[in-house]
C-alpha cells in the first residue's frame, strides 16, 4: 500500500455538489478515485485519515501574493520558499509570485531569481507550490499609485516587456498595466502577445478606457476596486469592465480594502465564477504589530493591517487565504461550491491551469483544504504530502 492514502469521513467538495460520508483515494500524490458511502479499496489504519465531516476543499490557489511570515518574494529563492511555507499553513497549496514596483534593474534581477522556482522540487518542503511570478508595477499609474514608490513607475517600453519576459524564461503568468498610461493600450498587446495575461489596475482609467483595454487582452482587474478611480453616475470606471466584459475580478476580503457591500455586489453583478479571493499579502503578513521596511518603504503594521508609516494609505495586507475565504463566506453566505471556485477553480481558469489544478478531481494533484464549520483551515494537503495535519495545530 505504499503511495496510498484514504481521506474518509469527508463532506467532499466538487464543481457542483457536496458528497456527504464521502472519501478520496490517493495514489502517489495524484487523486485516484473520489466517491461517497464505502471506499472500493480497504487500506490499513496508518493510511486512513478520518477528517470528522469536516468540507474537503480544493486547495487555495492565491495568484496575488508578496510574501508573508517575515518573507517577500523580492529577497531570494530561499525566502520566496519560506514566504510560500507560511500561507502553505493558512490552506494556499499554489501561488503565484508577486513583484512590486521597484528599480527596473532590481525586478529583472528578482524575476531571473524566481524562474526557476515553478520547477523547483517540493518534496521536501513545507512550502505551496509557486507557479509563476505576478509583476504588479511599474507599468502603473502614478495618480493611483497606492503605496507603489511614484519615482520608480515607469512608461513602458517594447523593450522592456522584451526583456522582462527574457529573464523570466516563461516564469512570468501575470503584469498589471495601467491602459491610460504613455504606451499602456500598447503594453497589454506586447504583453499577451509573448503569453502573460495582464491585469487590469492601479489606474485612473474611464469606463471607456476600461473597455478598450479589457477589448485589447485584459483579462482580470487587479484587487477590484482599490487602486482604481471611483465610478460616477455619469462615468462608470471599473464598473463597465466589470458589466460588459467577461473578466476576472480579484478581490482582498479582509472588510478593510473592499467593504463588505461592494463585495456582496461584486457578486450579484459577476456570479460565482468571476471572484477571485486574492490576499495581496505583503512580507509581514503574520508578524507582530510594529514598524518594518517593506520593499524599501516604511510601514506600520497594527491589528493586522499594514500602512505607508505616518499615514492612511494601505499597503498591501495581512489576509491570509483561509482568513478570506472564512470573510467571503460570512459576508455573501456563500455556501461550499462557491467558496472552492472563487478560492482555487477561479484562479486556476485564470491561469488557463483548471485542468489540471483547482479541483478535487481524479487525476488532479491531492491538493486539499480541510475545513471546519466554522470556516477554519483544519489541514492542508500538497501532492499528498500533508503540510499541516489534521486535526489542526490551532493557528
């Protein structure tokens, strides 16, 4: 029985229905077979793990994620792993890597870093799996920059899609292009063309502009609403991508950057395959309140949430993904289903990965969330090797 495992007792959660008294076979870290009542296979008590009914999830996938436990993907393979570890513990089984905006010779250097990451062997980490990295900035706005360094944006160039792309050798999945910008129409195509999918955001673009870049190859809004002009009655901004386009919408549920209203509007405008809960999580993400430095900036972190220090600008967040997907479900009601595609089958169809990742299906890695009733992670699980057993430690 060597490479076998039983997860049983389970309220298992596929595309569009619970199994109760249900189970899943693994076989070599691969789902098996997935079904309810009595497994077909009787396996001996050290490879059974009886889960108590707790809802058995598709591991989160977070593709909006800077770092975390005191690490940033920003200082090196080694702490890009142990900023993986960390939200591994929080159910994030797959991630992508996020670079802010810093010295352009400083983001081709730590894109070069992380490339061969998504390749790396896992088998002896605690880590979630890291498929790529994610480029937010510095093809941005300036007037919605955020807590982006305004002296370090940058127009961008042919050239440097060119290269970026070069140093990444395939590794880089995801940019954020504001459209308004010099070049930004420009950048959407430069970027798509060479296979990275661009995201919408940190932009003061129109409704109009909205439009046409979502019609140029935009395909997702970065952390829908923050970063973005407010609509008017008479300009709808973000809203006419959000009606008239079928794009993504990553979305931090931490009730802080999106009031849980808008959230529950998000999604009676979008339903439930748009959503994608993102953490946007920044390097001290689970650390103690104080002062930090963050990507070169200094920060405050209190009660959880981390700003510009001596002001009111947010920068980045403290979420985790099981800390957003309990939000998610407390502020829309929304049930198991719903909660597996907007925290792991969403993203995956993102990132054109859904059949292969983002569902409790055979043949799909044994990427697996257990969580109890009340939304908590209870364990998590990686290709079949478990990064926090059940039952919990109590995080």
């Amino acid at each position: 029985m060597q490479g076998h495992q039983l997860i049983r007792n389970a309220r298992v959660v596929l595309d569009d229905q619970v199994l109760d008294d249900g189970w899943v076979l693994i076989q070599d870290g691969v789902i098996a077979q997935v079904g309810s009542g009595v497994p077909p296979t009787q396996l001996p008590a050290a490879y059974v793990v009886d889960i108590d009914r707790c809802h058995l999830m598709p591991g989160f996938i977070d593709v909006h994620v800077h770092g975390g436990g005191g690490f940033g993907f920003d200082t090196g393979p080694d702490d890009a792993l142990r900023a993986a570890a960390f939200h591994a513990r929080h159910g994030t089984t797959s991630l992508l890597a996020g670079l802010s905006t810093a010295p352009w010779a400083d983001i081709c250097t730590n894109v070069a870093a992380l490339a061969d990451l998504p390749s790396r062997d896992l088998d002896e980490s605690q880590a979630a799996r890291i498929l790529g990295t994610y480029l937010e900035g510095p093809f941005i706005s300036v007037t919605r920059k955020g807590a982006h360094d305004p002296a370090l944006i940058r127009v961008p160039e042919k050239s440097d899609v060119a290269e970026i792309v070069s140093r990444g050798r395939g590794s880089v999945k995801v940019a954020t292009v504001a459209p308004e910008v010099p070049n930004g129409m420009a950048a959407i195509g430069w970027f798509t063309s060479a296979g990275v999918a661009v995201s919408i955001g940190h932009t003061d673009a129109t409704g109009d502009m909205f439009d046409a870049a979502a019609t140029a190859g935009g395909t997702c809004l970065t952390h829908t609403f923050n970063g973005m002009r407010p609509p008017t009655h008479r300009d709808p901004a973000v809203f006419q991508a959000i009606t008239s386009r079928r794009v993504n919408c990553e979305v931090i549920c931490d009730g802080l950057h999106v009031h849980p209203v808008y959230i529950r509007m998000l999604r009676e405008l979008v339903g439930a395959d748009r959503p994608v809960l993102v953490t946007d999580a920044v390097s001290w993400a689970g650390q103690p309140d104080g002062s930090y430095r963050s990507e070169g900036r200094a920060v405050e972190v209190r009660a959880g949430r981390v700003w510009l220090s001596g002001t009111d600008t947010l920068a980045g967040s403290c979420l985790t993904m099981g800390d957003a997907v309990r939000n998610y479900a407390e502020f829309t009601g929304a049930g198991p289903v719903e909660l597996a595609k907007v925290s792991a089958t969403n993203a995956a169809a993102r990132l054109g990965l859904d059949h292969r990742l983002g569902r409790i299906r055979p043949g799909f890695p044994a990427d697996l969330v257990a969580l109890g009733p009340d939304h908590s992670v209870r364990a998590v699980m990686r290709g079949g090797k478990w990064l926090r057993e059940y039952p919990g430690d109590g995080e």
